[in-house]
C-alpha cells in the first residue's frame, strides 16, 4: 500500500531527527513540514499544532493512504510502527534478547536523557529559579555514563552488534545536544565511535539537524 | 522454553509497577526482589546493583534459562520483550494504527511524565532550591491533560478500544502518583473510568503498589 507521509518536526529536535533518521533509512520518501518551537512563542503551542498533538511537541508523523489517514506522535512509537510496516531494512535485530538491548538502549535516552533537558524543561527551571544549563549537564553526563557502560558490553560497529538499530537511531541526536550543552565527551569511546560509524551512512547524513531547511546556523 | 523470571524492583517505582502488571496479565511466574529507593543513600546506587543496571534504576528483569541468561532493562523494552516471547494474552493490538496509538499513549506517560517526577529529578529540583511538588504537579497535570485528550479519541473500555493494552499498564501507576502529589484528577473523566475497569482485573490488583511485599503503608 503506498502512503503519503509528512513530518512535522523541528531541525534539532532529537525527536524529530529520530523520526528523520528512520524515514531515511527506510528509504520512505516525506514531506518535512517545520513546526518552529521558538518562533511566536512556539509554533507547537499553536492551535494548528495542538490538533496534531496535544502534548504540544514534534514530531507528529501523518500517513495519507487510500482508505484512510493515520496520525502518529511519539519518535519511539513512530518507529516501531515504521519498522513494523516496512521491515526491511531492520531497525531491530532478530534475537530477541538483542531486540531487548536495542530497545533498552533507546530508552536509556529516550526516557533517561532527553525528557530532562529539553526545552519546556529548561524553560521551567528558569522560572523556577535554577540553572538550567548546569542541570542539562548533570542529566546528560548520568545517561551518557550509563549507556557507555551499557554500550561497552554489546557495542560492534554500532551500538548492539553490527547493524544499525534504534539505539543507534536515539545517541546521535543526543550526542549533538550534548555538545549544545558542553558535556565533555571524552570518556565515552564507545558512543564516540559508534557515532562516527552512524555518520558515514548516508541515512545519518540526510537527516542531520543542519542538513534540514529550517536549520538556523550559528544559533 | 521455561524461564525462572527475577524482578528488581520496588513498590512503588512505576516502571517497576508496569512490569509486575505485564509479568501477571500474561500469567508468568517471577520471583520479586525488592530494591529499596531510599533505605541506605538508596539501594539502586550500591555496587551491587549498579551491576544489574548502571543507570541504577529499577525495574531489572532476569531470565535464567537453559542456555542463556537475559538481563533486561528499561520498562518498555521489557513489556514489548514480554510481548514478543509470550504474546498470549497481548498486550498490543492488532492493527497497525491501534498498535502505534497504544505505545504513543504509553510513551507520553513513559517519557512525557514520568521522568520528570521520579525521585532522582525531584532531589535534584530540591538542590536546585525550587519547589519539587509544585514541579511534579506542573508536569503530571500537563500531561494528563493531552492524555485525556487523546484517549477520548481511542478508548473503549480501556485506552485503545476495549482490550488492556501497554498504554492501560503505563496508565494506572501514573494515576497513583499524580494522587500522591495531590494533582486534581477530576477533569480526567476517561483517564479515571479506565482506572477503575483496570482495577477490577487480577492482573492489576495482584501488580498495585500496595499489594507488594515491600509496601511501607502509609509512607
């Protein structure tokens, strides 16, 4: 069945660029419609944006199909349903137990990273009086130590085995928000070199925050 | 394959919860060894536990099988290794859509709430100096309110339709923490109604927080 998607997303959302990395890896063609979370007081907290989603964040996945629409929210959610719909090639291993490690290592991020640094957090720790870069740090520097050490133990050229995986699909953007926020990165070898394998394929290369149109160098 | 099934965990932690819940709706036998949040600086953050998890963090599910030995980490790769492995009764449905709306659901409580109120990030909110219930019950409020939205879109008797799904098993524990930080739930008429249809299965009777052997009532 062939669909129309777009994604609503923003350059350097991680979320978003997970959804980004997924699509290209897949090879499925979209739309990329820019939902500007700075820009009037946000664009996601808009009424256009709240009807696609109302926790008011990207990325929203919309697939248009002959029989019917489906609108997606959620990066993770959105990629198990890629990989469910198209499966080849793989965001998953084929062993369960390694499966397991993927979508761990994912979550690591995804619930244990990302949640605490992103940009409604930071907004509310400032009005609430603290510092939100020195919190953004302490977060990130926690998560990258713990996938590191998790990372040591299943890692080949990506982070579980040999082929990409979601894992893979999550610790590049937060790498980069990572570097936004002056984390020393240093001790983790591994998602460095991991890293650096991701950015050789041309998936990573498309769907890198600076490569998108609403990109804003040097901001 | 028989498996002797060892969760970490703790009253509770509702990541901990949700995998108890998963573990009793598809009947599978497990022996729970509490891993106590607070006793000790925390007995997630001794050696011995930062063995099983580095993030020092519970859930931790162990699988001691004939060949192989699984360790398992983070609540939603658990559920969805859970469901792979012994998908009767699933706890996702079957069409494509469905599917995606129940781990969306289950992922806006997973990584849209939950992380911002547990214990790590409310100690550090009260280092911070800022006002840690006033914080939890900002981000708890916020959303349930999305979640409540959503769910007048999908629910039935449960959250997607009229059968338990990952996004039910996410639902419940958040439900019971917002009570702790007393976040008005009136509002939140389907949130509550399929609370109480949870609550009347032995699954989620048998998994509640103040069901488990290391329930300090009145705490």
């Amino acid at each position: 069945m062939s669909s129309t998607i777009t994604l609503y997303g923003y350059w350097r959302s991680s979320a978003s660029w997970r959804v980004r990395i997924g699509l290209e890896y897949k090879k499925l063609p979209y739309e990329y419609v820019p939902v500007h979370l700075n820009r009037g007081g946000g664009e996601q907290r808009q009424a256009a944006h709240r009807l696609r989603n109302p926790m008011q964040q990207v990325p929203v996945l919309e697939l248009v199909e002959k029989d019917r629409t489906v609108r997606l929210i959620q990066s993770m959610a959105i990629l198990e349903y890629l990989e469910e719909r198209w499966p080849a090639p793989p965001l998953l291993p084929v062993d369960s137990a390694a499966r397991a490690a993927s979508r761990a290592l994912a979550e690591l991020v995804n619930s244990g990273i990302q949640p605490l640094q992103n940009l409604t957090v930071l907004e509310q720790l400032k009005r609430a009086g603290a510092d939100e870069k020195d919190w953004a740090r302490h977060f990130i520097g926690r998560g990258l130590e713990a996938l590191e050490m998790l990372a040591a133990q299943t890692a080949g050229r990506f982070l579980v085995g040999d082929e990409v995986s979601i894992a893979d699909v999550c610790l590049v953007p937060q790498l980069y928000n990572a570097r936004r926020f002056d984390v020393d990165l240093d001790a983790y070898s591994t998602l460095r070199r991991v890293e650096e394998n991701c950015s050789k394929l041309d998936a990573f290369a498309r769907a890198h925050a600076n490569r998108q149109p609403d990109a804003q160098h040097g901001s």
